[in-house]
C-alpha cells in the first residue's frame, strides 16, 4: 500500500475487517494473540507519548488546545456525524450518542508524532496540542459514554446471565468446535435441563477427576464439561449454561408491552393497531419479512421498528438467523424531542412541513384579521 501511495493505517483497517467478517481456523488463539498484541501497543504508545510531551510548554498553549478540544467535541464531530448519517434512517438519540463517543487517542497521538520526529517547525507545540486534546476527550467523554447511553436509552438489557465458558480451537475441524462450560448456580443445566441431541458431550471434569458424559449422571455445580457442536449452535447452549439474567424495571418497556408470532400478518395489526406507516406491498408480508426488509435484509437481537402508533422489537432470534419473537410496545420508548438537531432525511422532511403548514396557517389567519 506504501508503494503505491496510499493509505497503510486505512489498508489495515480495511483488512481487519474482511478477516473478521470470516470464519477463519484458529479463531480463539488468533483473538487471544490479537488482544495481547492491542495492550501491548498501548502500553508502549502512550510510553511514548509520556516521553515526548513537555509538561512545562503547556501553560503556553493551554487555553487555544482547550478551546480546540471543546470545538473538536461539541461543534466539529457532532456536525460531521449529523451530515455522514443524514442519507440514513438514525434516530436522534443514536445520532447523538455516535457524536460523542468519537474519543480522540491513537491516530490523534501517531499523527502528532510525526512533526516532532521530522523535526518541523513548532511540532512540538503540535504534538504538546495533540496531547492536551486527547486527555481532555479520554476524560469528558470516556467517562461520560455509560451514563450517557443509559441516559439515551441505548442499553440493551441482558439476554442471560453470567456464564463460564471458554473455546478451544482443534486443527481440522472446521465444521465444530470444541466448548468448555462450568456449570454454575442458577443456570438452566443444572435444574436438570437436558442438554440437545445436536450437542456432543464428550468428557466432565469433576473434583479433579475426568469422567465420560455418559458416566457422570446428574450434572452437579461447577463441573466441567466438554462438548463438540456446530458453530452456529452456540448461543443455543450459552442458555443452557448461563444463569437467568436480572429483569430490570424498564426491561418490559424496551422489549415491548407484550409478545406475536413472527408469522402474523402485516394487514391483521394495521386492522387491530391501525392506521399503521407500511406500505401496500407491506400489507401482505409477515411481520418477520417486514422487519427484515426495513432493516436491510438482516435482524438482530433488540432491533425495532416503528410504525406509527406501534413499534415492534426483535426479542429473539434462532440459530439461523431468522426472527423468533417479536414483541410490540404500544407507547414509543423515544418520545420525538423538541430540539432540532440530529434529524435524518425523514425528519427533517416532516419537520419542514409542520413549519411551513404553520406558517400558512398563521398568514391565513393575518389576512382574515385585517378583514
């Protein structure tokens, strides 16, 4: 990439991602390898970055860098996420919420380096500015994200509870993958849930001692067990072996008053709910394909989508990927806000519409006063 002119930290960025989009042989020990590598790289940036700041040129440039990293977070990043996502179908909340976390730090710090080790002209003050930036962004908004999104309502509640659990990787197997659970208290196995047919106990571990799965009777409480399944089975399991995550009080109002059938029809809850926002061709679709469709071919856990009076939420997805359970909150988790900022395309639209049928409304009623 170098030879030819462009960019390497965008070329390995770009290669991450394919290779983290496939399923690649060894992934365990690649991600274990690959974490280690991260905090090492950390560590030694801001060694680096320790060494070459100097403390005593700061009071010099305090107030400009200040001021530079308070335009950087609240004037600069907010408007160049607004305008990125503007095309985009982005509430308000998630709009903001990806404007403030824009957290200055490793490329901040690489790219200020720079000056200083070509010895140009004032790069130190540049790298000094960069330095200033960086810890006010680490301390204003990386202290700030949690409480924000809670703030936001962008928390998603947990899907289960605490699990022990580790992956190991085996050579030539590629279509399994060998799994480690610990059974813990609370957890669904040990209330004497079978485990599926499609899963391969092969060995429990108990007070030291190994023993088959077939021999081992009544699963007891931190076991060890072994087992080989498809990779598109896991999650399955994780249920099995995890206990029941904690209900927190506003769970029921994210994942919706109540719960239908991914198979009900689009037209039956426009006739219950209605008028619903869908479209005719929408009208005789299920609401698992009508879902998909307005989130571009993919579902998830937790995603929703508003229809009006109605929004319905994806509570739970198969091992396939398809849509299992759809709840349906009647009152909107994200009441629509008075300020005028971070609106997509859609809003926007319906926003210059409000104004201007109130404007003329009030022109029609200036003229029928001077009547």
């Amino acid at each position: 990439t170098g030879l030819i002119g462009g960019s390497g930290f965008l070329a390995v960025y770009v290669a991450g991602i394919y290779a983290g989009s496939r399923k690649l042989p060894s992934t365990v020990s690649i991600k274990r390898f690959q974490d280690g590598m991260t905090w090492l790289a950390q560590i030694v940036m801001f060694l680096v970055l320790g060494l070459l700041a100097t403390p005593s040129q700061f009071p010099q440039i305090l107030l400009p860098a200040v001021l530079l990293a308070l335009f950087l977070v609240f004037i600069a990043r907010p408007i160049a996420v607004w305008l990125c996502l503007l095309p985009f179908d982005f509430t308000q909340r998630e709009t903001g919420f990806i404007a403030w976390v824009g957290l200055r730090g490793a490329v901040s710090i690489l790219l200020g380096i720079v000056p200083v080790v070509g010895a140009m002209e004032n790069g130190q003050t540049f790298f000094n500015t960069a330095f200033i930036v960086v810890m006010i962004s680490l301390v204003l908004q990386g202290w700030t994200i949690k409480p924000l999104a809670k703030r936001l309502g962008l928390i998603i509640p947990p899907r289960i509870g605490a699990i022990d659990k580790v992956e190991l990787d085996l050579p030539g197997t590629a279509n399994h993958e060998l799994l480690a659970y610990r059974v813990v208290a609370g957890s669904p196995v040990l209330g004497g849930e079978r485990i599926p047919r499609w899963a391969m106990p092969s060995l429990v571990i108990r007070d030291g001692k190994s023993m088959r799965y077939q021999y081992a009777g009544r699963l007891r409480e931190n076991d060890q067990v072994y087992l080989f399944i498809a990779p598109t089975y896991s999650k399955l399991l994780d249920r099995l072996f995890a206990t029941e995550a904690p209900v927190a009080e506003d769970d029921g109002e994210f994942f919706g008053t109540f719960a239908i059938s991914p198979s009900t029809h689009v037209r039956d809850l426009d006739e219950a709910y209605g008028p619903l926002s869908i479209t005719d061709s929408e009208r005789g679709k299920t609401v698992a394909e009508m879902i998909t469709q307005r989130l571009g071919g993919r579902a998830d856990y937790a995603d929703r989508v508003r229809l009006g009076t109605i929004v319905l939420i994806v509570r739970d997805i198969d091992e396939l990927g398809h849509i299992a359970k759809v709840g349906v909150s009647m009152e909107p988790v994200e009441p629509a806000t008075t300020w005028p900022i971070f609106l997509n395309l859609r809003e926007l639209a319906h926003a210059t519409r409000d104004y201007l049928r109130q404007k003329r409304a009030a022109a029609r009623g200036d003229v029928g006063g001077e009547k």
